[in-house]
C-alpha cells in the first residue's frame, strides 16, 4: 500500500492532493512531468529550463513528497490532477513538457484537453501500443536486474548511481516509493493505455517528441510513430542521452525545448 | 497433533548448473514430460500410501518453476479426493491474490471438499514475491486484494440462498452462485500462512488456522503474536492447538547416518529455492516502500529477501536460504536422524515454541527416490508418529489447552 511521507518542501493543495512544487525561472509557463525516477530539486535541468521558461516542476503524486490518494491508480488518475494543477496554479498557454512514464502523463493531458496548453514536448514517452500482441514495445523494466536496467536506460550509467548507504532514509524512501507507484500505474498493460494511440489526434497543439537515442527500453521507432499520430507533429533526436535525456543533457535539453517554442511561434513571454 | 506429508513435486533434472533462476524464466526444454509423468506417480503414490499409513497430506503450488511441479494445487488434491479415503487433504495453498478468478477457486474447493467427503484443510497463501511475474498479478496492494479474494470466497462457499453481487476493489461478479456447496458445514477449516508476526493478528482475528512455514524458532512469536491477538479479539479461552501449525523438515532413517544421509537429500529444497532473478526476487512495490527502505538502510544493499534463522538460544545462523544441515537442525528447521532423534528434536522443539496441533513435514525434495521416501515417511509414522500424538495430548492435557477448536 503507498503510504504518504511527512512534509517535507513547498506544497500545493491540488483538488485537497497534496503536491510538491519546484518553481524556477520566468517567462512562457512551461510544466515539467518527470519521468519513473521521480524529481530531484536539485536537477541541473530545472535551472537549464528556467533560463528561458517560467517552470514549474510538480512531484507526480505518488512520487517524490506527493500524497497518492488511497482511490487512484493509473496514469488516468494522474493525467486528470495534472489538470488540476494546471486550472490551480492558473497556468495559461503553458509548454507541456513530459519524459518517459511523464510522457505518457503528459499525452493523456493533452487528449483529454489543450485549453491551457501552447505547445506539447513529449520526451521518450511511454503509453501507446505499437507492435502487435506478440511483442512488447518496450524492454519491461520490472523483469531486468538493476544494473542491466541502469544499463538500457543510461547513455552513461555514471547518471545512474545511487549509493543507499550514503542516501539520506528519506531518500532510499522516496525511490522505494517511487517504485512502487511506477508498478501500480504501469504493471499491466505494462507502460500503456491501450486507448491512448487512437485518442492523440485530439493533440491540436504544437508538438515535439524528443528522443534521446541510446534509449534502449524503446526503439526511436516508437517515438517516430507517436510523433507521426499526432497531427503536425515535429520528430527530433539528442545524442549522448538515453531514456532521460532531462538527467544526461540537461542544457542541450533545455535548448531543444526553447528551440521548439520559437520555431513554433510559441512567443516568450514577460 | 496431526502430521502432513509435503513436497513440492521437484523435478531436479533441470536443476542446470549454475542457472541464474530456476523459476520465472527457466525454458521447458528443459523438460522431459515422460520423466514428468513419473515423477508426478511417485509423488502421488507417496501421498497415497500416507492414506494408509496415518499420515495426512500437504499440497502448495509455484509456477514457472523446476523445483516445483504443482502448478495447481486444487488438481493434485482433485486427484487424491477420489483416490484416498481417511487423510486431510490440505492445499497451502491457493494463492488467492494471484489468482485473477477467486470464484473458480471457490467452486474448485468445494468440488474437492464434496468428492473427499469433508476432508479439505482450505488454505491461502499471499504467495512469494517470485510469483507476481507469471501470475501478471500486480505487486502493490497485494494484501488487500489478497483479503478481497478471501472474503468472497468464504461468503461464496457459505451462501446457500441463491447469487450474490460482488463489486469489490478488485474483483467484479454479477452473479456469484457456487454449486457445489461444501460437504464440511459451514465451509472446510480455512488456513493462512504467515511468516511475519504482524501477519499473525489478522488471521487469528478470523480464528483460522496459522500456518508458519520454515521459521524456525521465530515461530513461538508468530504463535505468541495470534494467542495475544485471540484474546483481543474477545475470544475466550486459550488458543486450541489446532489453530497453529508449523512447517519443517525430516529426515529418517534406521541408523542416524541414515536419517541425516535423507535430511541432507530434502536441504536441496533449500540450495535451489533461493536460485532466482534479481528482478523476480524483489517485484517493486511487493514490499511497500517503508519497509523496504528500511530494509536497504540496514543491509546497505537494494535487494531484500530471506529471513534470518535463529538457534534456540537466539543466535543469529545467518540467512535461512544459505543455511546448510547443522544449521537447519540448529535452527528448527530440520528434525533428522533415527526415530528416537526426530521425536525428542520434534518434542524439544515444541516445548520451546509452546506447542501447536499440526505439523506439515516436507519428507521429500531434490533427487529423494521413492524408496527413500517411502521409508522416511513410513518411519515416521511408524515410530514417531504415535510417540508423538500421545506426547502432544498429554502436554495439551496438563495444559488444560484444548486440541480441537471443534471437537
């Protein structure tokens, strides 16, 4: 069962969850879903993003600080405190930024409505069905041994290291826990929402999927058929970066994005 | 006391030599059905003659496994409700939080209860954490789907009125009707395993049977742990011996070499249960996350499996997977030698843990041969078995603790 850690940051009431909160920068608002890993406040990527974006950067619930309401579930569940938060925090023409498990959290979102969304970047997203029942579209996380899964995961695995000696108990915690929310909303269907692919046309936003190409859960071909089910949808690599390209090219990350706004009209804003 | 024959239907020759896991991921090339097939008769004879010989018999079941072809239970005990007359038949059993229709289990059970004429022990298991993967069942909330499916099995086998609907958390029915009913009124003696002392409390609150499997010593908390529980719960009186059972290991021969030569035999059950994928052995989520991170803060290391095995005097003889003969016997583990040695192992060990009313022997494991088996087990009932019954209803007696919850 999750439980719900103590206090421990800044917190935001969303529909009476809940919420961390990391807030960085100015400009457009841009909202950052992290991905399986969870959030660390301290991610060079939050300061990279916040050189051109006001961002504000949610604990998913279940992850990180974040309550998980004893109710949810499913990524469904997630999609719909996301917007929430975005009606909370009155977030307007927002850049909807997503990564992996976030991605697929950040696709849902935009399905189900764009009304405050500028601009769409999912990056190495989960949460469609590609291939056909005899295969699975991504290598399944929770049948690899750590190390081999650090190793599919990480361009350089260095990015993955985490000593649970050194780590703080609330540390080993907040991963632990963000295990086990990971296994409750993507178990089975393992990492997609069967409905999800034939609901993305219903995405009329500028959008980006950014795949970082030493991914090997997923191949890019996954990326470049959810980019080809969104309309307009735009397909672009980064290099030296695996699943999570926020964690291993935070600045080249940060500027793929920036890029993505401006060439799609996306205007800053003070 | 009453005395169960178990094994868990091994077939050894795909025990590969340094395979990663023997369970989860092992090929069935590995297989050969016709060695199967005779496997599954020696087992099955074992379990026949225990019939015979005043011994009761023991299923469980693993999947996706070499060290364990019971696959199902409820099929082995479906089988030996026909072919046996006296033995309880106890499945420990079925696990309900992996099994995606309780009410198929419901209605398996009481066909296996009506066909034995009132002779199954039903029990349900939480199942290892080695067991997510092949059932596809989810890691997280699995107790609570666990007491879900327990429930509406117990409320399907006591419903005699006609359907019922269930729209549960986890579990949807429209018209839970189960034919057909059980032979044993209100339903057959329910069992639950468990391992840890907090899981003792809600199976005593229920009054079902604990059973302790392979604890060692670390028993008497579990049982000190439901006796406690019992009272809270208002019930009066002490706790009837058959409401605790403990599970071990026995070995026994006519010389002690002979007995401890079987003993060593069933340890193979030990050496290769543990053989299994780092991924399997920890499903995230199966350990909610607190416990868990406690666990890893300890040890320093992210894995956690295995307990520890405790001698009588409470030294600590490491982790129960790795532990070799001595230390099984050191850790109550194991009761191994001539008759005279198991009894007085068995008899010190129950005075030690304050008594229970059943004990579940795995007499066979590895490449233990019929013959073997058969001597170990009918050694056992020959020559310790009825020591041992009067010894336990002397004791219960002095007590003043009653045997039976239902005479």
């Amino acid at each position: 069962m999750l439980d719900n850690l103590p206090d421990a940051g800044p917190f935001l009431s969303v529909n009476a969850v809940k919420t961390e909160i990391v807030r960085r920068g100015q400009g457009r608002p841009l909202l950052f879903l992290h991905p399986e890993l969870g959030l660390s406040p301290a991610a060079p990527v939050l300061d990279a993003l916040g050189a051109h974006f006001a961002v504000t950067a949610p604990s998913l619930p279940g992850y990180g600080h974040s309550e998980f309401p004893r109710a949810w579930s499913s990524v469904d569940d997630l999609a719909y405190h996301t917007l929430d938060l975005l009606e909370a925090l009155d977030l307007r023409d927002a850049i909807l930024v997503g990564v992996s498990l976030g991605g697929w959290v950040a696709a849902e979102v935009a399905t189900k409505s764009c009304e405050r969304l500028a601009g769409v970047v999912l990056v190495n997203p989960a949460g469609i069905k590609t291939g056909d029942r005899e295969h699975r579209d991504m290598l399944d996380i929770f049948s690899l041994p750590q190390k081999e899964l650090e190793a599919k995961c990480f361009a350089d695995t260095r990015f993955a290291a985490f000593d649970p000696q050194a780590a703080s108990m609330d540390e080993v915690h907040i991963r632990m826990r963000n295990r086990e929310t990971t296994v409750l909303l993507a178990w089975s269907p393992y990492m997609y929402n069967p409905k999800l692919a034939g609901r993305l046309h219903r995405i009329h936003v500028p959008s980006l999927v950014l795949w970082g190409t030493e991914d090997r859960i997923a191949p890019e071909s996954y990326g470049r058929t959810y980019a080809q089910r969104i309309p307009g949808a735009k397909f672009q690599t980064i290099a030296k970066a695996g699943r999570f390209p926020h964690i291993e090219q935070p600045q080249e990350f940060a500027r793929a994005v920036a890029a993505f706004a401006k060439d799609s009209g996306i205007a800053p804003r003070k | 006391m009453r005395v169960y024959h178990f094994t868990e239907q091994p077939y050894p020759d795909a025990w590969v030599k340094d395979a990663e896991s023997l369970r989860v991921v092992l090929p069935t090339k590995l297989l050969d059905p016709v060695k199967a097939a005779d496997l599954y008769h020696e087992y099955l004879d074992a379990w026949q003659l225990c019939d015979e010989i005043g011994l009761d018999i023991f299923v469980n079941e693993h999947h996706s496994t070499a060290t364990c072809l019971t696959a199902s239970a409820n099929l082995i005990l479906g089988i030996l409700a026909r072919t046996t007359k006296k033995a309880r038949l106890l499945g420990l059993g079925f696990p309900i939080a992996n099994n995606s229709n309780p009410l198929r289990v419901a209605e398996e059970l009481a066909m296996i209860d009506v066909i034995s004429r009132g002779r199954l022990e039903m029990g349900f298991v939480k199942g290892v954490p080695y067991e997510v993967h092949p059932a596809n069942s989810l890691p997280v909330r699995h107790t609570e789907r666990f007491w879900e499916a327990h429930d509406l099995i117990m409320k399907a086998l006591t419903t005699h009125t006609g359907p019922f609907s269930w729209e549960g958390e986890f579990f949807n029915y429209r018209n839970v009707n189960v034919w057909p009913r059980p032979y044993q009124q209100p339903h057959p003696p329910v069992w639950i395993s468990a391992n840890s002392v907090p899981s003792a409390r809600p199976i005593a609150q229920r009054g079902h049977v604990l059973g302790t499997v392979m604890t060692g010593y670390k028993a008497k908390d579990l049982f000190d742990e439901y006796r406690r529980a019992w009272a809270d719960s208002g019930r009066k009186g002490p706790v009837p011996f058959d409401r605790l059972c403990y599970a071990g290991f026995v070995g026994v021969g006519h010389t002690r070499a002979d007995g401890n030569r079987r003993g060593d035999m069933v340890m193979d059950y030990l050496r290769t249960n543990a053989i299994v994928g780092e991924a399997f052995k920890n499903p995230a989520g199966f350990i909610p996350a607190l416990p868990a991170a406690q666990m890893i803060k300890k040890t320093g290391k992210m894995m956690f499996m295995s307990h520890d095995l405790f001698a009588k005097d409470g030294r600590n003889l490491g982790a129960f997977s790795d532990a070799d003969l001595q230390c099984s016997i050191d850790g109550g583990l194991m009761f191994t030698g001539t008759p005279d040695d198991v009894y007085e192992q068995m008899v010190d060990f129950y005075e030690t843990v304050g008594g229970f009313g059943h004990f579940l022997m795995m007499a066979q494991a590895g490449r233990m041969s019929y013959k073997d088996t058969e001597e170990n087990i009918t050694l056992f009932a020959k020559e310790v078995l009825p020591r041992l019954k009067d010894y336990t209803k002397a004791r219960a007696k002095s007590w003043g603790i009653p045997e039976r919850a239902v005479a």
